[in-house]
C-alpha cells in the first residue's frame, strides 16, 4: 500500500526559518595544509577568510577530521563538470535533505510580497570567491543584467526569470540586499531557487567576468584574446573562461575549486581556502582535501572499479543489477551499502516521439490508442523480478505516494498486461496486416519498427529493451535497442529524430520544479521535443504544440500565476488528468533504491536521504563534512 500522503500543499515559506550563522565563541581552525599556505605567507589568517556569517553545518555522525582525497570515478570527461554542483549547492537558499524545507544558503533571509511578485534576499556578508575577492550583490548584478540579460550571451531570455510571459527584473537593494521582481504572480520562483537550475546564479564573479565582456574589457585587449584562443567572437571567449570545466582560473565559491583538469586523468579538485562554512566546533570546512576523478568509459567499467573498492563513496552510475555484486564484494572491498530513497518515480521512462519529424512514424507514436496499446503489452512483473530483483513495484509516470500531488488512479492507469487487449487496439488501428515474421505492417508497407534509443548511463535500460523486444514482439511491433553514447543521444533527440528514447524521472517528490514526464517544457521532454524547446524559448523556436500537449503548457503557467498552493494542487491535478488519458510517456515501475557504494573509513554519510538531480544529491547531504576517519 502506499504510504499515507500530506493532504493539503505547504504553504510558500514568506520568511526564512531561522539557522544557527555563527559558532560557538571558539577560534576558528583549518585544515593543516592550509595552515602550510598561511604560515608560508601565501593565505591570510583563517580569520580573514571565513565568511563573517558562516553557515554551521551540523556534522551527520562527529566532527571530522582533516585531510585525505575522495576517490571517485567519472563515465567520460562531461561528467566531472555534471558531479560538482551536486556537492557544492551553491543557491541562494537550498532544500533539506528530503526536499520538504527550504532553508538559507547564500542568502540568509528573504521577504516575500503578499501577491507573489517581489522577492527580497539578504546575502550572508563576508563570503569570498576562490582566489579570495569579495562577493557580493554586485556579482548577481553582474549575472543578471550582463549576463543572462545580454543578448549576445543569452539571445532568449530564461523563461524560469518570466511570470506572466514577461521578464522579471533585478534591483541591488545594497551590498547584501538583492530584489527580484516580476510583472506579474511568480508562485513557483522560490521552488524553483532551490533546485538545480539556479546554481548558475552564483557562479559569475564580475571582477574576473568583466575582462572577457564586451561592455567592460579594452576593445583591442578583447580582440586579441578571442584572437589568441582561435575563437570567432567575443562571447565564446566569455562562455570558455566562465567554464569551470577548461578554466581552473576561474573564482567559485564552492567547497573544492579545481586543480587538474582533462584531458590529465585522474583529474582533481582540491579545497577552497576561502569556504564559506565551518562546524560547529570552528573547524573551516570541508574536511576532506581533494577529490580525485578517474574518467572511464562506460558505466560498467565504473562499477567494476567500486566493486574492487577504488571509490570512497559514490551513488552516481551505481547499477541498480549489480546490487548482488556489490553485496558479495562489500568485505573484501572494504565498503558498506547504503540504500538512499529515489526522489523520482522511475529510472526508466519510456518516451515514444509523439512529434515524429516522419509523418508516418508521427501518425502511429502520436496517437494515444498506440502508446495505450504498447503499456497494456509491458509485462512489468517479468521486469520488475529479472532487473530490479523484485524491489520495485508497476507504475506509470507519477507523482510519489509521498507527494501532495499523487493520484494513485493516474499511477496505476494501464499496468496490468493485456497483450490481447493490445493487439485488438493495434489492428483497430489499421495495423492488421503482418509481414512473414509476424511483425505488423504500417500503412506504406514497411514494418512497424521502433528504435530504442539508450545511453546506459543510469538505469538498467539495455535489459529493460531487451525484454521489451521480445514482448513487444507478441503484438506485431519490433523494438530495435541501440546503444549510443550520451552525447549522440542528446544530439538525436535535439533533432528530433528519435522514435523512443529513455531516461530517468526528475523531481517527482514535488512535480512542481521539474515537470519534463507530464507536460513538456524542455528538450528533456523526450516525447515531444519541438514542442519543449517551443515553450521553453518563449514561442521563438521549435513547434507550438496543439490539443492536450498544448492545454497542459497553459495549465502549468496558470500554476506558475498563482502563489495559493491549494490552487495549484487543483490546477496540476488537471495536468494528470490529461496525462492519464494520453500517456505520452509509459512508466514501467518505480524506482529501487538508490545503491550508495560508502568506504568503512568514509563517515558523516547519513544512512538515509533522498536522491535526486534537482536536491543536487549528495549535495543536500552537505558533502563539506564528509571525512576519513583516521
């Protein structure tokens, strides 16, 4: 049975909950190779360089202890940069561990108006970027009008900075004071400044941007740079230097800043000296001093190597099938297995292409009859008992049980498996004329085939295809797996030319930040590409979608205008309804565990948390207070 859900939405937070700035009257420590720097005369004093508002972080076990480096493993050079927001979650404020709070983070306070429009921030006074510069209001000022309000850098403005249809503005109040405020009610924004999209926002230090920007830097001096790095113009010299992936140069405010970067392998990151966040004890976090990266190939290689205890701690592209393998090595690996909770539904969301560029292929993918047909004929129990080891349950595309949000009529719509009830709805379809092999025939006589696009990067995704080949096959439908790197993948779908695509769920602990799966919003809507980028540009590219696709687009803004939370339970059940009747995405269970690969030595890794893209996990966690224990 599903666990028992809130009834009523929480309410949008109009203050912050207070949190403990300050420590205990103590002199602050810091880790000894800082200390090295500082007596070498190359650091200031620890006093110097602590935030004069650090944020406490309360220790998971025991106050740690200093030094060591945090092996982990990388599938491709890419990856490095997706892993560092996920420890540094560097928002203005930021989730609690179960995605149920937000709490101060960058900023310590806000306000907000009545009608949902104006957002106050304060910002904790004394943070220092990396190479020791102040931050400030006039860094977000920075970001906000040079940056993500130029033209040249950012040609549409983000939608997620509009209420209304119509862009918000930024004021700087003071040297800690920042303001938004928007045209219109913005119910979702402080949902969505606590997700992943908006660690960007505080990851443009203006004293070392300004050199690369055409309204600031010496027209000649920006000229020869961009000349001198073989670029064309002088906004990808900025995008290069702002990216912390090729630019170790760059000033960030995160735990650990980089120190060698691709193509060296392994590849590490190494402590800020001027972090931002202590213990309570006085002790400068974080306590580990380097993370090291060995990039690999595959997913698969990456496991070996945790299996063989090589990684100190990692969750990100554990299998979920080699979870027996893991428990068999644990002893001689020296590590133990932590099973956090998914913040999604699923690791596999099946995605036909309800906008197929082939207007034959849109014909059969695009019609809700054929997506109902293809889930009636998922033996999810056969899945759920070969590749999830019985630790999963069916399920479509869902809210959690633990969300306000969930409809259990829409969570278990066309689960049971029917093959005959499938094939009827297939040759009502006109599909009732089959080829030697017993494979349905479109109506241009060519076989209904379907591509099974997979990068094998998260979920057990081949298996699952492999299995549905071989089900599918018993309604007249070949499914063709293809294995594909990541980076092809996203470079098909981008296209448009995918026929199925597959990919984890986002955020259903609270649908609200990330809505991919039930209407689309993105080109992470894989089921209807053009109509993502559509929406998510402002109407200025892609495919303006029709019908139901378009009538969930509406809804979504009329959730976005509104800041009574009852009203947008009300407003996103109708999204559901929707969804339920056309299942533009099919579900095949929920998701298992999380597998957290975790070193004996390894501590303050709490046994329990939630996983998920937009709580930058292990992020929320508070990775600065991990540590080996000597």
């Amino acid at each position: 049975t599903a666990p028992a859900q809130p009834t009523k939405a929480p309410a949008q937070p109009t203050t912050a909950p207070a949190q403990p700035t300050t420590p205990p009257a103590v002199e602050y420590k810091e880790a000894p190779m800082l200390a090295e720097l500082v007596k070498a005369g190359k650091l200031p004093p620890v006093k110097e360089r602590i935030s004069d508002e650090p944020l406490v972080v309360k220790p998971v076990e025991e106050i740690g202890q200093y030094g060591g480096t945090w092996h982990r493993v990388a599938v491709g050079v890419g990856d490095i940069g997706i892993f560092e927001p996920r420890i540094a979650y560097p928002n203005l404020i930021r989730w609690n561990v179960t995605g149920t709070e937000q709490l101060p983070n960058v900023a310590t306070a806000w306000e907000i108006t009545p009608d949902g429009k104006s957002y106050t921030f304060k910002l904790r006074k004394g943070i220092k970027w990396s190479d020791g510069e102040p931050f400030t209001a006039a860094d977000i000022e920075f970001w906000f009008k040079d940056q993500v309000s130029n033209t040249e850098l950012t040609p549409s403005f983000p939608a997620n900075l509009k209420a209304g249809g119509q862009p918000g503005n930024l004021e700087k109040v003071d040297d800690y004071t920042i303001r938004f405020v928007f045209p219109a009610t913005y119910g979702l924004f402080m949902t969505y400044l606590a997700s992943a999209n908006w660690y960007d926002m505080t990851r443009a230090p203006a004293h070392y941007m300004k050199q690369f920007h055409a309204s600031y830097a010496d027209a000649a001096k920006l000229d020869a740079m961009v000349k001198e790095r073989k670029f064309e113009h002088w906004r990808q010299l900025y995008g290069d230097r702002r990216n912390y992936q090729v630019n170790a140069e760059l000033p960030l405010i995160w735990p650990w800043i980089p120190e060698t970067l691709p193509p060296t392998n392994p590849s590490t990151w190494v402590r800020n000296p001027y972090f931002w966040k202590v213990d309570p004890a006085g002790n400068q976090l974080p306590y580990i001093d380097r993370i090291s990266f060995d990039v690999v190939e595959n997913a698969e290689l990456a496991n070996m190597k945790m299996v063989s205890g090589e990684v100190d701690m990692q969750l990100r592209h554990v299998l979920f099938k080699n979870y027996p393998l893991f428990q068999q090595n644990k002893d001689k690996g020296n590590y133990r297995i932590l099973l956090w909770t998914r913040g999604y539904i699923t690791d596999s969301v099946l995605a036909p292409n309800c906008m197929h560029k082939d207007p034959e292929m849109a014909k059969y993918l695009g019609d809700k009859r054929f997506r109902w047909a293809l889930s009636m004929a998922i033996n999810r129990d056969e899945i759920i008992q070969s590749v999830f080891l019985g630790m999963a349950e069916p399920n479509q595309v869902s809210p959690l049980p633990t969300s306000v949000h969930y409809w259990k009529d829409q969570a278990k719509n066309l689960i049971d498996y029917d093959p005959d009830g499938a094939n009827k709805i297939l040759d009502e379809l006109g599909l009732d004329k089959r080829d030697s092999e017993g494979y349905r025939l479109r109506s241009d006589g060519k076989r209904m085939s379907i591509v099974f696009e997979e990068a094998g990067v998260f979920g057990s995704w081949n298996d699952i295809g492999q299995l549905l080949t071989s089900q599918w096959k018993k309604i007249g439908i070949e499914l063709i797996v293809l294995n594909e790197a990541r980076t092809i993948m996203y470079e098909r779908k981008a296209a448009n030319e995918h026929d199925m695509g597959v990919w984890t769920g986002s955020a259903e602990f609270n649908p609200l930040i990330d809505p991919r799966w039930f209407l689309p919003v993105s080109n992470e809507s894989i089921y209807a590409v053009p109509a993502g980028i559509w929406y998510s540009s402002g109407g200025k590219e892609g495919t303006e979608p029709t019908g139901d696709l378009r009538k969930v687009q509406e809804l979504y803004d009329q959730i976005k205008d509104t800041a009574d939370t009852e009203k947008q339970k009300a407003l996103f059940r109708q999204i559901l309804e929707l969804d339920k009747e056309n299942l533009w995405c099919i579900g095949v269970c929920t998701a298992p565990p999380e597998i957290v690969v975790v070193k004996n030595n390894f501590r303050n890794v709490p046994e329990q948390a939630i996983s998920d893209w937009h709580l930058l996990t292990p992020a929320a966690t508070n990775p600065e207070q991990y540590f080996f224990k000597q």
